[in-house]
C-alpha cells in the first residue's frame, strides 16, 4: 500500500481527519491524501498550497488548470424532482434499444462560438455512475424541421463531433448518484456561425444491467425548442422517429440540462457556414464558383452577376436572348 502510495505521489492523512489548510499545510487535497507540492494550479479543494478555482470564480481545466470561462448557454437540471432520459448506446446485440437525446441552442448573427467545455446534467440509476461507460460521444447537428438534421448511423453526419474514451483526461464528472459529465474539447474545437443547432451527447454501454444507466436530465428552463429524443430500433416501444420529450413519459419538463461554454479556444474557423440561403456550396463565403446566390462571378452559374453569353436565364445582364429559349 505505501508503494502504490509513493508512486501516485500522496501522502496519506489520518482517515479520520478531512484533507484541509490545517491538515495538508504544504501541498493539495486529492481525496482524502495530500498531494505533495506548491503548483498553485492543481484546482484542488483543500491544501494551504492549493489554489481553489471556485473561490476565484473560475473553473478547473482538465490539464488542472484554473480556467475563466464564457457560458454560452446554461440550463440547470430540475431537483424538483430530478428526472431524466436515455441518452445511450448499447452493444450490438442490444442495438434496437438504442436511444439518442437532443438539446438545441442558436448561434446568434454576427458572432462564432468556440464550444471547448460541455455540461451535461446526469442522474444514475441506483450505480449507474458515468464511469461505467467505455465512451462519450457529443455531437453537433443540424436543424431540420425542429429536431436534429441526423443522428448516429444515419445518413446525415454532423457539423462536429468528438469521443471521449473513458480513460480520456478531458473527462471529470463526481462519482455519486447523481452525476453531471463535464467535457472538454481541445484540438477539435471549432468556430460554430449563426444559426440553429443540436447537441447530442451519448455514452458507450457494453452491459446491458439495468443498474448501470445513465440519463440526461431534465432541466426547468422554458422558452426553447422542446428537447428530442429517438430510438431508431424501436426497442422502447415509443416509436422511431424524432419525438420532444414530454412525450415519451408525460413528462413534465420540456428541455435538457446543459450548459456550453468557451474557457479560452480560439476560433480555428474550420465548421464552414452552410446556411439555407446557400444551396450547394460548402460554405457561404461565396469563394465556390458554381453556386447560384448573386455574389460571384461564375460563367457557369446562374446569378445576376456573371457575363457568360450562353446561359439561357432571364436576367439581361449578357449577351443571350434571354427570352427562355436558350438560345
């Protein structure tokens, strides 16, 4: 034991004494140890040598660093009483009980958001602590019609996506009942532009124990688009296309707790605008010479801007008839 000890770099306290200032006088509380050390970035909560992110009004990043982060959208989960929904995928064997929960948030015009730490509000079954999952999934989406534009295995990919295996350091949640998942993205954090989205989030289950599910909960903020929820193998009997929510258990709630932030990634600017008013072009900074929105100089188009003699639009900014004949 005091070789496992030594070689995670803790000393042990009494087990009766709480690691506090008086206890761990030259290092940081780690549980119920005291981490050896001064750096005053170990995000600890206790330790006269610790520096305590909260008490600053920060947060702590996964590499244990006191972070200052900008909340794009913050919505508390409900303790009144705390209810969630399946947000998971099981093994292959299990796939037809496959489910898949969706929040939605929009980007306003004139700005980009840079999302590098999600919040996923989370309530267990009795054990069904995150932990037990292999993998986390967040995916961004799309809207279409007032629910997400895809989902996993469907023909539509998102506009971002990143895995978190669970060994992954960008992963911190507190191992009790009820269970919040924080998720850092880093090296593929990426500018969203206006417009409306989805985030999904889902967990790798490989065991099927009706004691180890994890579900997102529910959150009593109002004034959105109501959360959605599918379960594309019908495994759950509530059928298979998209459906809010409040209509798989009459619940009473109609969003998701989430909240996104931003805790110092630039824009890397690499999630092109693919906006309605485009239409096959990947992004709408207009630099594709085939698309058709008024704004390039394309002879093979069919904007009002082009000189291209031999397009047969009605537009009489060329030298062709223009009378619909193509000629």
């Amino acid at each position: 034991m005091l070789a496992t000890l030594w070689l995670l770099g803790v000393s042990a306290t009494p087990l009766h004494a709480a690691c506090n200032a008086t206890t761990c006088p030259d290092g940081c509380c780690f549980g119920l140890f005291c981490r050896t050390g001064t750096d005053d970035k170990q995000c600890g909560t206790g330790g006269a040598a610790c520096e305590n992110c909260a008490s600053a009004g920060q947060t702590c990043g996964w590499e244990q660093a006191c972070l200052t982060c900008d909340e794009y959208l913050k919505q508390d989960l409900d303790l009144d009483p705390v209810t969630g929904i399946l947000s998971t995928k099981f093994m292959e064997e299990y796939a037809d009980y496959d489910a898949y929960s969706a929040e939605d948030f929009t980007v306003p015009e004139g700005v980009r958001w840079v999302i590098d730490r999600f919040d996923f509000n989370g309530i267990g079954t009795d054990g069904g602590n995150p932990d037990h999952a292999t993998g986390f999934h967040v995916l961004l989406y799309r809207d279409e019609d007032s629910h997400p534009a895809g989902y996993p295995g469907s023909a539509v990919e998102p506009v971002w996506s990143d895995y978190w295996p669970y060994y992954d350091p960008r992963i911190s949640f507190d191992r009790d009942y009820h269970n919040g998942i924080t998720l850092f993205a880093t090296d593929t954090a990426s500018g969203l532009p206006p417009g409306h989205y989805w985030v999904m989030l889902y967990l790798d289950w490989v065991t099927w124990e009706t004691d180890v599910f994890w579900y997102w909960a529910l959150s009593a903020a109002g004034g959105g688009t109501a959360a959605m929820y599918i379960n594309p193998g019908g495994g759950w009997g509530v059928g298979t296309d998209w459906m809010p929510v409040h209509d798989v258990a009459s619940f009473s709630n109609y969003e998701l707790g989430l909240t996104l932030s931003n805790c110092g990634t630039p824009d890397d600017g690499s999630i092109p605008d693919d906006d309605a008013d485009d239409d096959t072009a990947t992004d709408d900074d207009d630099a594709t010479p085939t698309d058709d929105d008024n704004d390039d100089t394309a002879p093979a188009d069919d904007d009002d801007d082009d000189a291209a003699p031999t397009d047969n639009d009605d537009d009489n900014d060329d030298n062709d008839d223009d009378s619909g004949c193509g000629c």
